[in-house]
C-alpha cells in the first residue's frame, strides 16, 4: 500500500496535516473554553450584583446610591470576564491592556461629554440633590426619578413619559426638587366683585379651608386681599398640605370655590372696561 505521506518541496504534508488538526482542535477547545468563561462570568456577574445589592438595600442605603453602585460593579466585573475570555484564546491580555490604555485615552479625548456626564452623576450620588422617587424639575424637563445611571437621570413624567436627561445638563441647570421636604404650600387666587362683600368671601373661604382634613392646621392657612384690580377684588388663599396632597386640594379647593360662590351669590366678574363716548357738536 503506497504511503500518504509524502514530501511536497522537502516539507512533510503529513506533519502538516497533523499540526493544522492539532491546532484547530486546541484553538476549538480554547474557544469554547473562552465561550464558556463569558457566559458563566456574566452569569456571576449578576449573582454579585444581585447580591452587592441586597447588602445595600439591608443597610438601608439610598437607592439612587444603590443602583449607581450596582451599575459601577456590574461593568467593572464584566470588563475582567471579557478579558479573561479573550486571555483563553491565547491573545496577550498584557499587551491588550496596553492597547486598550492607549485606545482609552484616545476615547477619552473624543468622549468628553460622556465623561462629563460621569463625573456629573458620581456628584449627583455624593450631594444627592434628588433621589430616586422624587418630583423634580431640571434641564428644562419635570418629572418623577426613575434611576439615576452612569451617565444619565431617567425621568417619568405625569402622562407617562419615560425622559432620558444627561447628568451633566442636570447638574449644569437649576433643580427644583418638589419632594425634598415633607410640606408644600398651595397657591391660590379668587378674583370676586367690587360688589361683593370682602368679609363674607373671607368667611365662605375659611369655612372651605377648615372643612379639608387634608390641610394642616400648623403653619397657619393666609387669606388676604391681595390687590384691587382692574376688574375685580383678588383673594390669596395658601394652605399647607403634605407634599403628596398638593395637586388634589389644589383642584379640590378651586372647584370647591366656585360651587360655594355659586350658592352664597359671590361673583367671578369678567374683565371689563367702561367705555365714555362724548358726541361733538358743530359750532
């Protein structure tokens, strides 16, 4: 039986043949090993996470730290699993750090806003103008926070809206944050008729106020003439409530005005102007 190996320009194409199969075969075994350290990495990954989170929500701390945290660990551990999975196939993760240092820098460069937006929520964590659950009002968008990320705030507004902000546009902007205290006052304006008396709307008013549990006793509720107008005779009225009853004794106490002025004859005059007309007479 004549042999099958033979020589080819003084090179052995059996020897060949057995290295190329020897070196798929390894390079096959390498690359399910380095699928396998993915997978099962990333698998891990989210059992820490889960876990780093779990100590975090014990310690009763903050969730908006919480999820930041969370964040951070997530893609520090992920970053070691992918390095490790291209060391198994036999790339020089030295080298590759090197690279990737010197590729970092270059992105760095590029990516300035992105890294503004990082060091804008790592201050974000650290002074907590907000916190996730909180009403609030920045970079020209309100709304309730959802999560506060690596390099943004997501926000839902009152229709449902889900809002992306990037964190530095928040922290370069003024934060109006509604539920940072436990308390709101609510502002209120009732325009009535010269012909009105004043100490009866003033009585009606206070009859309304007193009757809402809602509102608190302590500080005192203002009702004031706030200024004779062109056309009528405008009452403050600014009742403090807790924060999550702003919005319905709000709406209640103004549709509540309207009916009770309806009954007791009140008036909301109508803006109105007196009009003189002198007729000239030829001489």
């Amino acid at each position: 039986m004549e042999s099958v190996t033979q020589a080819v320009g003084g090179i052995d194409t059996g020897e060949i043949l057995t290295m190329l199969q020897t070196t798929g075969v390894e390079f096959g075994i390498n690359l399910v090993t380095a699928a396998l350290i993915f997978f099962i990495g990333k698998w891990v990954v989210g059992l820490v996470v889960k876990a780093v989170a779990g100590m975090m929500q014990k310690g009763g701390i903050d969730a908006t730290l919480e999820r930041f945290i969370c964040n951070l660990v997530r893609i520090a551990l992920m970053v070691v699993v992918i390095i490790a999975a291209i060391g198994q196939l036999g790339v020089q993760t030295t080298s590759l750090l090197a690279v990737m240092g010197a590729a970092g820098l270059a992105v760095g460069l590029a990516l300035q806003g992105s890294l503004s937006n990082f060091a804008a929520g790592v201050l974000i964590v650290l002074f907590r103008p907000y916190k996730v659950g909180d009403f609030v009002e920045a970079a020209g968008v309100a709304g309730v926070i959802e999560e506060v990320q690596i390099l943004t705030t997501v926000m839902k507004t009152g229709d449902n809206k889900r809002i992306i902000v990037p964190n530095s546009q928040i922290m370069g902007s003024i934060i109006t944050n509604y539920s940072a205290n436990d308390t709101r006052r609510v502002d209120l304006t009732f325009g009535v008729s010269y012909d009105d008396d004043i100490d009866k709307v003033h009585k009606e008013l206070r009859a309304l106020v007193d009757a809402d549990d809602r509102i608190l006793k302590d500080p005192e509720v203002t009702i004031k003439v706030q200024a004779l107008a062109d056309s009528s005779v405008n009452f403050i009225v600014r009742p403090w409530v807790n924060s999550g009853d702003y919005w319905g004794v709000y709406f209640d106490l103004t549709e509540q005005v309207k009916k009770r002025f309806d009954e007791v004859g009140i008036s909301f005059p109508f803006p109105q102007q007196d009009v003189h007309l002198h007729k000239a007479y030829d001489d």
